[in-house]
C-alpha cells in the first residue's frame, strides 16, 4: 500500500534529492521513478495501489496529467534553476549548448541577455531525440552543454562538460507542501461523499442521483437491494446506465419538479417524486426519490437493509504490504465468485469478519443480506431458534407469530457464523442436515422452508485437532472445509504492522478533538518490537490509548512501554489460554519454546516478546506440557 502522496522523479539525481528528503522530513510519500512513458505507466500503478496526488517534474508531469485523473504536483523548473549551471559552463566556454524539454528552454532564454552568453538551444520533444541532438552539437564543435541530466549525461560520453539541471530542494519541499495540501482536500472531499452515501443509504426509500441526460450517478442501497428497479428504469448506453423514455426522463432533461407512478414489467409500480438540481438556470440533474405503491408488498431486500444486515467492509479497506497478505486477499477475491463454503481461519483479531464482509460484497450475492452471528456468544439452548427460527407458542416466551431465523433472514445472502468451533456437538448434526439439504425448519414448526444461503464460517481453534479429539463432527468440518482461508498473526506479515501503525494514527487521529500525536523514532522501534498477541485489535487500541493518553504531544518509548504494560497479562491469556486440556497446553508450549529459541535463550527478551512478566514465563516453563 503507498502513501497518499507519490513523487515520480524523471531521473536518478531528482530520486537521490528526494530519498534525502524522505528521511529528513515528517512527510510521508512513496517515491518510484519514471520518465515519459515509464513514468504514465508508474502513475498508474501508483494510483491504483491507493495513491492520491502525485508529484513530478518538468514534461514528465505533462505527459502525466494528460493520462492520469488524480492531481500531479509540478516542480517548476525556473530561471533560478537555470542560472547557477549556465553561470559555471561559461567558466569553460562562451558557447553553449542548451537542450531540454520547454520549460528548461524557456528558463535558459531568460538567462541568456543576463550572463551576457551565446546560447544554442535544442528544444527536445521526444527522449528518442536526446542522441541526435548531442550529435549534433558535438558537430557544431560545442563543448559545453546545459540540460536535462539524460541529455548532459550523454554528452560527458561525446567529450562535451555537460552541466545537468538540478532543482533546489526549496522547491521540492515547496511541491511536497502543496501535494500534502491537496491530499487533505481530497480526504475531506472523500469524507463528505462519504457523508453524502451514508445519509442517502439511510434514506427510508430510494434514491437515484441522475445527470441532466438521465444517467444513474449514485444510488443507495435501497435502490441496490432490488435489482428489479434496473430493469425497471433504465437501459445500458455506453457503459452506463440511461433511463427509458417516458414522463420521468422528460422531467429529469427538462429540470421540473415531478411526480407520478412509473410502471414496470411484472405488474410492479413505483412512485416517483423528481427535485431538480440547478443553478443559475443550469440544470445539473435530479434526484429522484422512489418508493412501491401503497397496497403491495414491499421487497424482503428492503426488509433486510432496513434491519442493518448489511455488509460495511470490502477487500480494498484491509490495510497490507506484505506478500502473504497479497497472495490471501488476491485468493480470497477468486473465492469470491464461487457460491462454496468458505473456511476463514486465524487468531482472535486478525479479521476474519473483515474478510467474510469483503467476500459477500464481492460476491454475486452482495446485493442481498449478510447475517453474522457469533457461535460463542449464544447457549446451546438458544442457538437452535437464532438460527432456525420457531413457531409460534413453541416454547414459553415465544414472541406472537413466530420469528425467522438466521438462516431465512440470509436468504439470496450470506450467512456468517463465527468461532463454529465453539458450537455444541448436538447442534452441529442440526447444521450438518441443513447444509446438506438447503431446508430448515423451525421449532416447533411442521413445515420445511428452503433457503438460498451462501455460508461462510471462521474459527480461532485448529479445528482438525478438535476432530481428532472428538470435539468437533468430522463429516461437518468436511462440510465447511471446502475453501480455506488462513489468516496469518500480525507478527508474520512483516511491513503491514507500519501500513496499520500509520493508518490507525490517521484514523483515530482524525477522529480525535484536539492535535494529534506523532510518533518518535524510539517510540516506532518499541511498537514494531511488540509480539501483538491480540493481533491487528490490539495494535488499533494501543494506537487509540497512546493518542488519547498523550494529548497532542510526541510519543516516546516510555509512553509505548507502559501502555503496553497495561494489558501484558491480557495479551497473555489470549496467546496462552490458561485452559484444561492436552491439546493447549501443547500449543502453548510450543509457542514458549518458538520465541525462546529466536531469542537464542535469553528469558528475559523472551518474555517481552509473549507480553508476559519473567516470573510468568518461569511459571509456564516450570510446568510444562501435561503428559
């Protein structure tokens, strides 16, 4: 993942100034380089891997913004630039060769009545040209030239003193000013139309936002849920999608006010209410509130998006720059498009419901609900009817009319259940039967109901082990084990623990009152040496701490160490469950003798490495393993 900002530099001197700069500031950017073509095809990939604005210099930020839609930063090339070069070529001769792109060109005319020199200029459209032009000022018998690096790096090879151009880095921290000005403008830009998709999906009816020709720009998910209404309104024309003509798309072009009943296929009628959107007399479009005629039924869709089963996460909002973590994400999108269980595995915290969000939204079924439901939180005589539903009079308590249950509350979605491994045996044979035949049945019920539901389960437990000892079904964990995904702990993806450290401090931070905290140098060593047995939860809490602790101020590596004190003893019981049983017992030693042998026996490392006190540590390996 890049930064917001990104810096393409045309040549390897402007990437050296840069490089110095990056770690001499606070600044964050990611730096690549890149000249003309190259540099269209960097931008690209920089852009698509999350970059806001980029920064260049000279033709190369031209042939940039004439490709790219993001902002692109100038770094200007001057009359400045160009004198200090042409004022030490003359040192050496009174004629000289200028050759560079129309900035460069434009400077060194400037110049040139000021020094008092006979200047040649060769203006370059092409970097193909570069040779031939040097060519030929080796022919006019020049022997200074002053220019771009590519161009007075060629001719040092043809015998001529070449002068390159150099920007001063006043100019380069001016352009990483203003790039980090626009990023802000662009994140609040972001922010509101955020604002704007949240308010409009809250709506209690649908919304479209249409252009003054009738083009769909925005929608909530009211209008999302029901792919219906697209075959209702509108027709495709050329990758959009274009209302049919009637009495709504003439209100819409002509800029009136509306309202009336667009009938579509089916039977199916909906009222519409048409707000223009002009200024001054410009029509910009409208909005168009939808709802179904009084008297039919609404859609279960708009049932299940008004009750919150939606899912709020996609691949792209999980932070990584590790290669493992790019290898699962890029599996997990392929997972994506089958209609197969999926098994997420990985410790408490990693995010596996961040994953499973991100599966249903990628997934033909994200237009339909995603049910999540936590096996661990519910007793075993309860879990029965959240899943199932029941009947009316079912048992004492029941609510009037019955109730649906998970799995019908999933249907044409998905449905998520986390930690299964916690689920009782005799509950899972129910689920096994449900799996098998896609029919559930409520308590208390006498009638089967089929349900369209794509499952997705995650577990914190090794749920092979538990089969072998005789916890969890094995024609069940067969059943669900169809697609794996496993999710690795924060201490092994590497360069993700800083993309998280930052992300978090810009998340928390903007949403903090008051100055935010930036982190020392000592303080970043501290949180990157820290094992994370609570994995990215606990990283984004002790984030949130250390924000809301120091108040503004620089965060040092006392800070980082005692908040980390704070929940050492919480961290342990996660990564050392002091739970009866062989087989945590095992896992538990097994994890002690990992860490002590990387940390070539020393205890005391060892130790703050588990997150755990010495004497804990002493403790554990005094016990051992049970035999």
């Amino acid at each position: 993942m890049v930064s917001d900002i990104a810096v393409i530099a045309p040549d390897v001197d402007l990437m050296g100034q840069f490089e110095k700069i990056r770690r001499e500031t606070v600044t964050q950017f990611s730096l690549r380089k890149g000249l003309f073509e190259e540099a269209i095809v960097v931008a690209r990939e920089l852009v698509a891997q999350g970059a806001k604005i980029l920064v260049s210099r000279g033709e190369t930020t031209t042939q940039i913004r004439s490709a790219i839609s993001v902002p692109v930063v100038d770094i200007p090339i001057n009359v400045h630039d160009v004198i200090p070069l042409i004022d030490q070529a003359r040192n050496y001769s009174r004629r000289i060769a200028v050759v560079g792109f129309g900035a460069i060109v434009r400077a060194a005319q400037v110049a040139a009545p000021i020094l008092s020199v006979e200047l040649s200029i060769f203006k370059l459209h092409s970097t193909l040209e570069i040779p031939d032009v040097v060519a030929k000022v080796k022919e006019m018998g020049l022997t200074v030239l002053v220019g771009n690096p590519q161009s007075a790096t060629l001719a040092e090879t043809f015998g001529i003193k070449g002068f390159k151009l150099r920007s001063q880095d006043a100019m380069l921290l001016a352009a990483l000013d203003e790039a980090a000005k626009l990023a802000e403008v662009v994140r609040r830009e972001n922010e509101w139309r955020i604002r704007q998709q949240v308010f409009i999906d809250t709506a209690r009816e649908g919304i479209l936002v249409l252009d003054d020709r009738g083009r769909l720009l925005h929608s909530n998910q009211w209008i999302q849920l029901d792919p219906g209404i697209e075959r209702a309104f509108f027709v495709p024309e050329e990758g959009w999608l274009r209302l049919r003509p009637g009495e709504l798309m003439d209100a819409v072009r002509g800029g009136e006010t509306w309202t009336g009943v667009h009938e579509a296929e089916g039977g199916a009628a909906y009222v519409c209410r048409v707000h223009p959107v002009a200024r001054e007399g410009q029509n910009f479009g409208a909005v168009v509130l939808l709802e179904k005629e009084r008297g039919q039924d609404q859609p279960q869709r708009r049932d299940v998006f008004q009750k919150g089963l939606v899912a709020q996460h996609r691949f792209e909002d999980i932070v990584h720059e590790s290669p493992a973590m790019r290898e699962l994400l890029a599996r997990a999108r392929q997972y994506a498009g089958a209609d197969s269980t999926v098994l997420v595995l990985g410790e408490s915290g990693t995010g596996k419901e961040l994953v499973a969000q991100s599966l249903h939204n990628a997934s033909r079924r994200r237009h339909g609900p995603f049910v999540a439901v936590n096996c661990a939180a519910l007793p075993e005589n309860l879990l029965e009817s959240e899943l199932f539903g029941y009947q009316e009079g079912a048992f004492t308590g029941a609510r009037r009319g019955g109730k649906k249950g998970f799995f019908e509350l999933a249907d044409s979605g998905t449905l998520f259940l986390d930690e299964i491994g916690e689920m009782a045996l005799p509950m899972q044979v129910k689920l096994l039967r449900v799996l098998e035949e896609r029919q559930i049945m409520r308590v208390g019920g006498e009638r089967v109901i089929a349900v369209d539901v794509r499952l997705v389960c995650a577990s914190n437990r090794d749920l092979a082990r538990l089969v072998a000892l005789k916890q969890f079904r094995q024609d069940l964990y067969f059943r669900i084990n169809v697609l794996r995904l496993r999710l690795p702990p924060l201490r092994e993806r590497g360069s993700c623990l800083e993309a998280l450290i930052r992300h978090f401090l810009k998340e928390i931070g903007g949403r903090l009152d008051g100055p935010t905290s930036a982190l020392a140098p000592e303080a970043w060593g501290a949180l990157r040496r820290h094992p994370y047995p609570g994995n990215v939860r606990e990283l984004k809490s002790t984030i949130e701490r250390l924000l809301v602790t120091c108040q503004g101020r620089t965060i040092t590596e006392a800070d980082v160490a005692a908040c980390l004190d704070e929940t050492a003893e919480t961290a342990c019981a996660e990564v050392l469950p002091a739970v009866e049983g062989e087989l945590l017992q095992s896992e538990e030693m097994r994890l002690i003798r990992r860490v002590l042998g990387e940390c070539g026996g020393n205890r005391a490392q060892a130790a703050r490495r588990l997150g755990i006190s010495t004497t804990t540590l002493w403790r554990r390996l005094a016990r051992g393993p049970r035999q």
